[in-house]
C-alpha cells in the first residue's frame, strides 16, 4: 500500500532485518565498527564498538572510550533502498574509514 504521505515513508527497516543486520555486524565486523566510531564519529580514543541500531539513514553504534561507553549516530550518505544497499554501503564506508585512519596515523 502506498504512503498517504509521498516522501515520507518509513526510515526503518523491518524489524528482523535491522536486527540480522546488527547482529552479523557485531558477531563478524567488530573491527568494521571501531573504524566508523573513529573516522565518522571522531572518537579517535575508542576501543571497542558495537551498533545498537540500525534504519535507511544511518547507524548508531556505542563506543567504549576511556570514560565509560559513549552513542554516537552516524548518517549515510544517501537514504539506504534494502538490506542489499545497507551491506554495499556498510562495506565501502569501513574501506573509506580505514583509509581515513591511515591518513590520521601519518599525520
């Protein structure tokens, strides 16, 4: 059924997918998470990462840092489409994260 307000429709995702998402994230891509803390989220010192949520905008993670654990929320750069452009998208923002953090040590 379409949106009785065109433009507007949901950011989330089903909810079994967000939650597929996240989980394969945490259990298979921790390191992916610490990378987009650091680079898009500017919590250089964090230690460990994990997203708690997850929608067609952005994603949240919450970050370990030296005072106790910090939430940051990170937009995409477009309004993700499907489970299949939130993995595209996720796997280049981690290559594009580690090319930040590279740069960020020679600096």
């Amino acid at each position: 059924m379409p949106s009785p307000f065109p433009g507007m429709e949901s950011a989330a995702f089903p909810p079994e997918t967000e939650r597929s998402l996240i989980e394969h994230m945490n259990e298979f891509y921790a390191d992916a998470n610490l990378r987009y803390v650091k680079a898009y989220g500017h919590l250089w010192q964090a230690t460990e990462a994990r997203m708690v949520a997850l929608d067609k905008a952005g994603m949240e993670l919450e970050a370990t840092v030296s005072d106790g654990a910090r939430r940051v929320r990170i937009p995409f750069d477009h309004r993700l489409q499907d489970e299949g452009d939130a993995q595209q998208t996720l796997v280049e923002m981690s290559f594009k994260a580690r090319d930040i953090l590279a740069q960020q040590a020679h600096s």
